[in-house]
C-alpha cells in the first residue's frame, strides 16, 4: 500500500512540475513550435516520465526544470538580432502568382503538400493566390488575388450554383491521370489543349490546374503563366 502512494505520490509531482515549466514557456513556444521547440519538448516528455520508472524524482524535477529554462533563454535569444535565425525565418512560397521551386525546396515542401494548405485556407487553387508566405512555425500566409474575397454567399443571402473544384492535373512535369476522370477529360484531349493553347509539352509544365468553371491555368517551368477559359473558344 505504502509503495502504491509513494508511486502516486511520484505521478503528481510529474504532472504537476511539467504543467508548471509549460505554462512558464509561453504562449508563443505552445502555439508555434520551432524546431528547437519541438526538440526538446521531446526530450521534456521523456525526462519528465522518468520518476514513473524510477525512485529518483529529484534529480528529473531539475532535468525538466533546466530544460525549461532553456527554451526560455533561446526564445529570449531569438528577439535579439544575431540569433534571429534560431526562431526561423518567413519564407515566400508563391509570389506574384508563381511558385518558388527554389524555395519549395529549401523548406522540402512538395507541390501537393502546398495545395493542400492552400485548401486548407479555403483557396481553390493557384490561380487564387498572389503571394503566400510559409511562416517559420510552418503556418501559410496567403494574400489572394483582387477579387477574391473571403465573403461568402451564404454571408449576403445569395444562391448560387455549386461551384466546381479545381483538379491538380500536371506536377512537376507528371500528369495525374487519376484526376482526368473527374473532370470528363482524357489524356489525349489535355495534351491537345497544352499544345495548342499553350505551345506547351508535358516536360515543360511545372504546375496546372483545371476545372470546368475557369478553365486551364498553367505556369511552365520557365515561371511563366497562362491560363485560358473552356467558354472562350477553348472546349
């Protein structure tokens, strides 16, 4: 019985110490985790759940305490400017419309993975987006095209007809031959339209997007974008 209050006793004190160097980390460390955040939030678990495997409570309070006060120096550290970088910096991701492979790629963030937070954000596709920003904490910042508002018509008592989605057909040169049939189209009859609309081959599509309402929208691997209407003498 004795042992069974002394280990309750130990979970306590882990609970109550791990809630206590939390709450002293911040706000900021809980709702945007750096990289270095999320390190030692792993150690923190680790270290914090030792008392639960062993007798020594003490030494693991002052390992949780010591790893705390660590988080809150670099945090401290990162406002000044020679360790700025500790924190991560923005990086633009979309700009003027175009996607930055480069900086894809120093944040390894596929194209796919970019529309998804794009959808996630509550954007159809590319050719919403002027610029987007991926935060240092991983966030997506979008600033939309003129136009595109987040009203809804739902907000105005309006109707409409259900808009249709926007379908990845072409990443990085590679057509999604899954999607086609969502879209009432075939490989032939978009590799026509690339040609013709666009002087375009396969190999030179970075990114395109499709859908029956707005059309075809297409930045090649040179940056340059296009995009053409289906209603304008393009069906």
């Amino acid at each position: 019985m004795t042992g069974i209050l002394i280990y309750l006793v130990r979970c306590g004190l882990v609970i109550l110490t791990t809630w206590l160097v939390t709450n002293f980390i911040g706000k900021k460390s809980l709702a945007r985790l750096t990289p270095y955040d999320l390190a030692i939030l792993f150690i923190l678990s680790n270290v914090a759940a030792e008392p639960l495997v062993n007798k020594d409570a003490f030494k693991t309070t002052i390992g949780v305490m010591i790893l705390g006060l660590s988080m809150v120096g670099i945090a401290r550290l990162s406002l000044t400017r020679p360790f700025k970088a500790l924190d991560g910096t923005p990086s633009i991701v979309i700009a003027k419309g175009r996607i930055d492979r480069e900086a894809l790629k120093k944040n390894r963030l596929s194209i796919p993975m970019l529309l998804s937070m794009l959808r996630v954000k509550g954007y159809r596709g590319l050719a919403e987006v002027h610029y987007a920003v991926l935060e240092a904490g991983g966030e997506l910042s979008v600033l939309p095209k003129s136009g595109v508002q987040p009203v809804t018509l739902k907000d105005l008592k309006l109707q409409a007809p259900q808009e249709t989605t926007s379908f990845p057909v072409i990443v990085d040169g590679e057509l999604d031959r899954e999607v086609l049939p969502h879209l009432n189209i075939s490989e032939a009859w978009l590799l026509e339209k690339l040609k013709r609309h666009f002087h375009m081959d396969l190999e030179e599509v970075l990114y395109a997007e499709m859908d029956r309402d707005k059309g075809i929208f297409v930045q090649g691997v040179n940056s340059v974008i296009k995009q053409k209407s289906l209603t304008d003498g393009g069906s």
